[in-house]
C-alpha cells in the first residue's frame, strides 16, 4: 500500500511486459476484474512507470518499443484495459540500432523522460498536469507531453541510461556510453582494444528548455548497467565524547543530523552543506574534517573553520586519511599530502605530480601510541 498527498490508501499493481503483451495481475484483489492481458501490435523492448511528483493519485506507465514511437498508457478501471493517452512518433518503424526505444529513464520527480537508441541517439521529452488539485482531479486530469528535445552524440554506443535524484533541480540523467570514433578510423584495432567506458550526465534545462552534456568521468569496461537510488548516495558517522553525528552526501549537497533523544539537522555544524562530500571524518585530538570538490575543511572545536582550496580548476577526486594525515588527488593527476602539526593544525606538507589521473588512494592507520 502507499498514500497520496490526501492520505488516501492505493494499491500497488505491477504491470509485466512480454514480447508483444502488456500483462497486469491482480492477485490480491479478490473482486477486481480479471488480470489484463493486452496484445499490442509492436515488439516492447522496455516500459516504466511514470509517478508524477506533484500527484500521487495515479500512475502511468510509459513503452518503448520497436515503433519509432514513444507511447503513454493509463489503466481505465471501468473498461480494465490500458488508453492510449499519448504516442509521438520520432522515428522509423523496426528495431534499428539509431532509432530510440531499446531504453527508457524517468525523472524520479516524473518531470521528464529520456528514450534512447543503442547507438547515437538521446531524446527528452517533458511532461506537465494540470495544476488544479480539485475532488474531481483523478478523473479530470490530462498529461500532456512536450516535443522532443535533442541529446544525440554520434560514434557513441549506449549501455544504460537512469534518471538520477537530484529533489527539484534540473532533471539529470545518466548514461553508460563508449566512443568508438577512434577506432572506427584505426585499422590496427589497438584503438579498440583501448576504447573506455564513461558514464555521463545529461542534465535538462528546464528554463531554457535545453539537454545538455555536464561531465563525463570514466568507468570499468565491464560496466553495463545504472540503477537509480533515491536519496543520499553516501552516510559517514562521527562519535566524539559528546556528540555524534550522521553526515549524509548528496550528489549536490550535504546534510549533518545529530543524534540524542532525537535527530535533528544541524545547521552550524561547520561543514559546508552546498557541495556533495567524499569524505568527512574525525581528525587530530578535538577537531572534524570535510573534503568536497572543491576543497578542505578543518572544524576546530572552538568553532574556526579553516579552508584548503583547490588550485585553479581542479577538483579532488580521491581521498585516503587517518587521525593525522590527509591525501587527496586532484584532477590532472597531482597528489598532495597534508599532516597535523604540533598545533592542531592541518598543513600542505608536499605534492607530487603524477603521469595520469589517480584511479584509487588509501593511507595506512597512524598504530595506537604514536
């Protein structure tokens, strides 16, 4: 069971899609209608559900298929079979390895759906709803979809795609892809053999109404499939004498709670709550630590913050640390090690430029006594 904003009781259905069949069971419904089996006339090759943010009375369910169309469907209780609310066409009929359909990735937020092809080509299209929240809205409401807007990249084969919880900023979706343009140009095959695989963001403006590409970083070959986490990707726990804390990283923020009778948000914690962590940790005798993208943190217990930043436009990658030591790598490959003096404080002690990026560090455990 979920609730709506009306804290009204839905029942949970799960619809199953075959090759040309859209099936859904009602097992627990001992005086609904009978299980839909809906032939369609079009091979499925992926369909999700689309639960609108702003209206949790009602699901819809959204088919990609072999049809060069991407299709809308809302199940009719009165009739028990699936409407065809929306179909756009964007493409040829037949599975073709350019045409969009092989995958489908939903907002979490239900704003907008990304429906690509194997190869080449990203379409986003938006969806929006009447924004009158009446008694009769269930019934009265029309999803409307927008025109297709571009996210193509040519020589580009694509693996997975999955919309990426980001709350209410701008849609973002990410995609497993390979480049191979340059070894469509290398007969020798080494440039094959040395293709990578990213993962990319896309994100949708929704001001300007505009797809773009936000960043790219590399993955392990062996990569092939995104699956959407709501929520805070990292949680990191710090125990002082008194205090203890839980730090949840989000992609684009950071939230401190403290822990006692109840958790509450802290909101003079010293950590800056803007930027996703990659590490947050005790360090020397009294003192807490933050490492973001963009640089350090070190909380004194006084309250003093001070502030590492990075150089120029690099930002932190990785990060190893103990008690008493920091070691970050930045991108472009330079490391630099950090140590905590006499004094409490967090100094830059060396760096080192490498030949390549920095795939993974680590720092050994200061031993007990030292």
């Amino acid at each position: 069971m979920k609730h709506n904003r009306h804290n009204e009781h839905i029942k949970l259905e799960l619809a199953y899609r075959f090759s040309r069949r859209l099936y859904l069971p009602r097992p627990l419904e001992r005086r609904a209608p009978d299980s839909i089996r809906q032939r369609i006339f079009k091979v499925f090759l992926v369909v999700l559900t689309l639960v609108l943010a702003v209206l949790a009375i009602k699901d819809y369910i959204v088919v990609g298929s072999d049809s060069g169309r991407i299709v809308i469907l809302d199940y009719n209780k009165e009739k028990n079979v699936f409407d065809q609310i929306h179909q756009e066409t964007f493409g040829k009929y037949g599975s073709r390895r350019i045409v969009p359909g092989q995958y489908l990735a939903i907002d979490p937020k239900g704003r907008a759906v990304m429906i690509a092809a194997c190869e080449k080509q990203k379409l986003v299209y938006t969806f929006s709803t009447p924004r009158s929240f009446g008694s009769s809205f269930a019934t009265s409401a029309r999803l409307t979809i927008s025109s297709p807007l571009e996210a193509h990249k040519s020589h580009t084969i694509t693996y997975s795609i999955a919309g990426v919880d980001c709350g209410f900023d701008n849609p973002i979706f990410a995609a497993i892809e390979l480049d191979y343009s340059e070894a469509d140009q290398d007969s020798t095959g080494q440039a094959a053999n040395e293709a990578q695989k990213v993962l990319t963001f896309y994100e949708l403006d929704l001001g300007l109404n505009h797809v773009s590409r936000k960043w790219s970083e590399q993955v392990d070959n062996e990569a092939n499939m995104l699956v959407t986490v709501p929520g805070g990707e990292r949680i990191c726990r710090l125990n002082d004498e008194c205090d203890a804390f839980i730090v949840v990283s989000f992609a684009n923020a950071t939230l401190v709670l403290s822990i006692g009778e109840t958790v509450e948000e802290v909101s003079d914690s010293g950590f800056l709550d803007t930027t996703p962590s990659l590490a947050v940790s005790l360090i020397g005798d009294d003192s807490l630590m933050q490492v973001h993208p963009s640089g350090i943190r070190h909380i004194r217990e006084d309250g003093r913050v001070n502030v590492w930043r990075t150089p120029g436009k690099r930002t932190i990658v990785k990060v190893g640390y103990n008690r008493l030591q920091v070691v970050v790598a930045l991108s472009g490959g330079e490391i630099i090690y950090f140590e905590v003096d006499m004094t409490g404080q967090l100094m830059e002690v060396e760096k080192n430029e490498m030949s390549g990026d920095v795939a993974c560090l680590d720092i050994a455990r200061i031993p007990e006594g030292r």
